[in-house]
C-alpha cells in the first residue's frame, strides 16, 4: 500500500457528472456571506482528488466551527480505491442544510485512514443588506 496525495479539495454547491465522467463544479466558493446568522447553507459539496498512490483508504470530511472543537457537519467514512500509482480517485460528498450559528472562519479537514490531510478555511460573513430605496414621496 502507498499513500496517496491531495491533489485538490474544492467547496462548491453543485457537482454534477457528464456521461464521458468528467465533473461539473458548481459555485466554488471559499467565504459565506448572510444578512443575519445563524444561516442555512441548503447544499455544500465537497470534492477531493486523490493521486499517486496505490490501495484501499478511507476519506472522512468534518467541518469544525471558529473554535475548532464544534462539528458543524461530519460525513462518513467514503471508501478511496486506487489500484495503481498512475490512478486517481474523485470523491463527491454532499451536506445539506448546514448550519453556520456564527460569523468566523470555519474549518474543513479532509481525513485519510485516521490522519488529517488538509485543513482549509471558510469564512462565514454577516454583511450589512443595502439601504430601502426611498419611497415614492421622498424629497
């Protein structure tokens, strides 16, 4: 067995495949902004590319709040086969409805049989909405 490395990990709300087996991401993003918080983020997926390596592993994807203890949403244990070093494995995880009780930078960490491989950030935003246009008797 040999590790195989990250080549990628994208956030993104849609991933769809084409019959030829290529993938379609969908909004790739890296920061969330909402009016009011908490927010409900109705889908995120997250898309991991594996590369040079050779065996069967096993992915988990969590996504911890701003103090990095909190679970926001974990996923399972999706299985990464690559029968040889030249093969690549692509793995799409959904999460639906997340919830994001606060504004801060969010953590998600990509798991590979027990070992943390990646820790990116998402940056959850409360912005301000614009001001009510005037109203039709306004001077």
């Amino acid at each position: 067995m040999m590790m195989p490395d990250l080549q990628s990990c994208l956030i993104c709300d849609d991933v769809r495949q084409e019959r030829n087996g290529k993938f379609i991401l969908i909004g790739i993003f890296d920061a969330l902004a909402a009016p009011a918080l908490p927010v409900r983020h109705p889908q995120l997926a997250v898309v991991t590319r594996w590369c040079s390596g050779e065996g069967e592993f096993k992915q988990k994807t969590k996504l911890l709040g701003p103090d990095q203890q909190t679970v926001v949403v974990e996923g399972q244990e999706i299985p990464v086969r690559l029968p040889s070093a030249e093969a690549t494995a692509t793995q799409v995880e959904f999460f639906l409805n997340a919830v994001f009780p606060t504004e801060g930078i969010y953590w998600l960490e990509v798991i590979l049989n027990g070992d943390l491989k990646l820790r990116c950030p998402l940056r959850v935003n409360r912005i301000k909405p614009p001001p009510a246009p005037p109203g039709p008797h306004a001077p």
